[in-house]
C-alpha cells in the first residue's frame, strides 16, 4: 500500500493527515502552537515553531506507524495564505515571519495603494491589497526595517517555507502567487510594476508552480531522522483555501463552501475574472497548464467572536452545553442584533478599523439571548457575502459548511433558515490537510463526500423572522460610520 501526507500549517496548530492510494484517510495528528504578539497590532511567528511541530508530529507518526512511514511516497504542504517569510542569502530567517492577521502596516496601506493605482496594468491590485498581504509586508519592512530589508534575499509564504525545509527549494504556487497582492491575475505573473513600487529585484521572486508539481526530495537527514524513504517526494503545496476546496470538491464539483473556522471564508469557483464583484480572486493549478479560478471572501471574525465571548466575557471554557438552553423561536423574533466585525473587514467594506456591536439591548435580555444573536449576527454577515459575491446560483445548490462550528446544529439550523437554503454540514475530512494528501497523489481521486453530508433545511417561520432582522442589520454599517 502506498500513502501520501498532506500537511496544513494553521495559524495555531500544525495537521497531518495520511491517506493511503484510494484516497482513504488512515490517520491524523496535530500539534499546537502560539504565536507573538510584541505590540497590540502586530502578529508574528518565528517559522522554527513550525518546524518544531513538523518535528514532533513525525514523531508521533514514527511511534504509531512505523510501516506506513516505510511506505510513504509524496508529501504535500498547505497552510496560512500570506503569512511571509524573509530569507537572507544563506536561507536564514533575517527576522520573525509576519502573519496574515497583522495590521500593523494599515498606515502605510493607503500610500501604497495611491501608489498602485497610478500604475496602469496593475491598478485592479489597489482594490486587491490589504493588511497582511506579502507585498503590504514587504513593503512595511522596506519603510520600518530598512536594514532587515537591505538583507533580503528571498521572500516566501508560509508553506513554501515548509517546502524550503524539507526539499531547500524556493518555490510558491498560483494560489500563494495571486493572493500576495505581488501578482498580475491578467497576465498569469509576477507583475513588474508592484516590483518596481516596492523595490524588489526579480530574482528575490519564488518561482511559480502548479500545486502537484514536484520540486524536491525529503533532505536525507530528515529522511533518517523520520525513518521513512529516502525517495520521498514533495509537491510545490498551496493555500489552506486552496487546500480545502480541493478536499470539500469544491475545485472538482463546483459547490460554495464556508468554513466556519477562526475566521469565515467563503470559497467558490467563478468561470472568469470579474474584479466589479467583491471577493478575493484566486489562481488556482494542479499542473500547472490548467488555471482556474477560485473567490474568496472573508468575515475576520467567526469562531474567534464565538470564543471571545464564551471565554473572555461569560467566562466559559467547556463550550458542550452553551448551547442548550438557546430557544430559536425566542431569540429570533427578539429586535436584538450582534455585528460581528470584531476585528475589521476586508470583503464587504474593506475596512480594517470597523468594529463589532450589540444593537437594541434591553434589560429582559440574558447570555442566551446574546449568544444566539452572536450566531445570527455572523450568519447575517454570511447571507451579506453571498449576495455582494455574487454568488452563481449553480454554486449554492450545496452549500457546503466546515470547520468547527459546522459541528454546531443550532448554528447551522440558523444560517438555513437565515440564508432561505438547504444546507449541508461536511463530515470532518481533515479539512486542507486532507486536500494538501490528496494533491500529493499522482492523480487527484475522484471523491465526493455526498454521502455522508447531513442536510439541514430552513424552517419557514425562522425565515420569515430572520428577513426582518436581516433587513434591518444591513443598516448597521451607515450607522457605525457616522458614529465613530
């Protein structure tokens, strides 16, 4: 039997997932990691925590497989889209890598987005960049770390890193290339003008590669150091989205997906570019040859409002029972609303300093009522993305939900009804660790988890209640503006 390890560098853990060559998921093992945060915006990583985890995952691999290690034949690696790394000429980190939710370069965001649009070919990139993108990064290290960016040799994006440890290649793929705000979607390339405004020369550039293209060998040491073959291949890799529209078959079958994860993301296919349209465009190639298209939208905030209040607010760490008590019917039809965009947005409004709150509080009103609002607030935040996406109505035949809080039914049974369509809750397939294996495969298995979905379907009077609120929740925003 052959197997194949698909790797998902999360922004606070690290996912191993093996399947062997049917597609099937033998095992899974993870391990935690923090990050820094040395000032209130700022977010960063030293990349040896990764390998550290890498580490120590294999080893616990090594203890409970120790035949199918002998047996492995490709790893694939995924990950954190934009988090970038900065390499000097010896392949050494010159500093921490900066994450994809840092903003502390937003300052400079501005500036460098005037700069951009006065720049022809690349002006379509001005409605594209953002906090945490490469090139914001890039370009916040040339202006605030001037001699840390004299140094720079070569910047890579987090699972490129991981691909650089294993193999010493430096490399990316479509999916890392067209979202670092550093590529021309038009021309299918590095684009010369973002070069020239930030000040890189063109060999500080990864190489572009389909995501299954492979670039490399396991170094011997690690090979020995893990046990496993001295043959193992690793694949170029991709973006986490990227990763997990692979594994939910959405890149094969054409559904939307949402991830109800520590952020929101919403991930569907489109036919051809449209930049009028919100939503983050992705280049996406398994061979390299074949592009295609995926969009992207995000809410900041999901799982992590879900966790700031249950654990910062109510105080509550077992979050098993939380939900008991929550009466639907109660809460929708309650003039109580929660805005969800705790820590800013970049889809909807593209507004990095927006903020979260509760509308229309009374004193009848207990943690129950606020917690289910909080689960409305971000389903109507969800209905809010879809309808500004333009989301084909052929994509949301099976809107598909993962992530963690797609284990929630009290959740879901909210966004069906808020959202007017069925919906279905994924079974839990390892997410983009799974689709990272399973681009590691020679060939992409046909799959479909169909199956195994649970449909949950909206109830009529929910509907109707929650249109009403809906309606009203679409005025927050003018009024949050003209208030701070």
């Amino acid at each position: 039997m052959k197997y194949y390890i698909g790797i998902d560098m999360g922004t606070s853990s690290l996912k191993l997932t093996i399947v062997d060559e049917s597609g099937n998921i033998t095992i899974q093992l993870s391990e935690e990691y923090d990050y820094a945060m040395p000032n209130p915006d700022w977010r960063e990583i030293n990349p040896s925590v990764w390998i550290q985890a890498l580490n120590t995952v294999m080893k616990k691999l090594g203890a409970i497989a120790p035949a199918e290690m002998k047996s492995i034949i490709c790893i694939g690696i995924t990950g954190q889209m934009h988090t970038t790394c900065f390499l000097d000429m010896a392949g050494k980190n010159i500093r921490p890598a900066i994450m994809w939710n840092d903003t502390r370069a937003v300052k400079l965001l501005i500036n460098l987005k005037e700069k951009i649009k006065k720049q022809q070919k690349a002006a379509h990139i001005a409605d594209i960049i953002s906090s945490g993108s490469p090139a914001l990064n890039i370009y916040w290290l040339k202006k605030c770390e001037p001699e840390n960016f004299a140094r720079l040799d070569k910047f890579l994006i987090g699972p490129d890193y991981m691909v650089y440890y294993l193999t010493g290649y430096k490399g990316t793929d479509y999916c890392e290339a067209s979202t670092s705000s550093l590529y021309d979607l038009y021309n299918g390339n590095w684009s010369e003008e973002i070069r020239i405004i930030i000040g890189l020369r063109k060999e500080q550039y990864p190489t572009i590669n389909g995501s299954s293209a492979i670039v490399g060998l396991v170094h011997k040491t690690l090979a020995d150091k893990w046990h496993i073959s001295r043959d193992v291949k690793v694949i170029a890799g991709t973006g986490d989205n990227a990763a997990a529209a692979v594994a939910t078959g959405v890149y094969e079958y054409g559904f939307a997906s949402m991830s109800l994860g520590t952020s929101g993301v919403l991930v569907f296919t489109r036919d051809k570019l449209d930049f009028s349209l919100k939503g983050k465009n992705i280049a996406f190639s398994v061979d390299g040859k074949k592009l295609d298209f995926l969009v992207q939208g995000v809410l900041q905030s999901c799982g992590r409002t879900m966790n700031w209040w249950l654990k910062n607010i109510v105080g509550e760490n077992d979050f098993s029972n939380a939900f008991n008590s929550i009466s639907l019917k109660k809460s929708a039809q309650k003039q109580l609303l929660f805005y969800p965009h705790i820590m800013g947005d970049k889809t909807l409004y593209g507004d990095t300093n927006l903020r979260g709150a509760f509308l229309g509080l009374s004193e009848n009103d207990t943690k129950d009522d606020m917690l289910a609002a909080i689960m409305e607030g971000i389903a109507f935040a969800t209905r809010e993305l879809i309808e500004k996406m333009a989301v084909p109505k052929k994509r949301l035949q099976s809107l598909r939900f993962t992530g963690g809080g797609s284990k929630n039914k009290l959740w879901l049974q909210i966004m069906a009804s808020v959202l007017n369509m069925p919906v279905q809750a994924m079974p839990d397939m390892g997410g983009a660790s799974y689709g990272a294996a399973l681009l590691a495969m020679e060939k992409l298995p046909k799959h479909s988890n169909d199956a195994a979905a649970e449909i949950i379907y909206p109830e009529k009077k929910l509907s109707e209640w929650y249109r009403q609120k809906y309606n009203k929740y679409l005025k927050i925003y003018e009024a949050i503006e003209n208030v701070f």
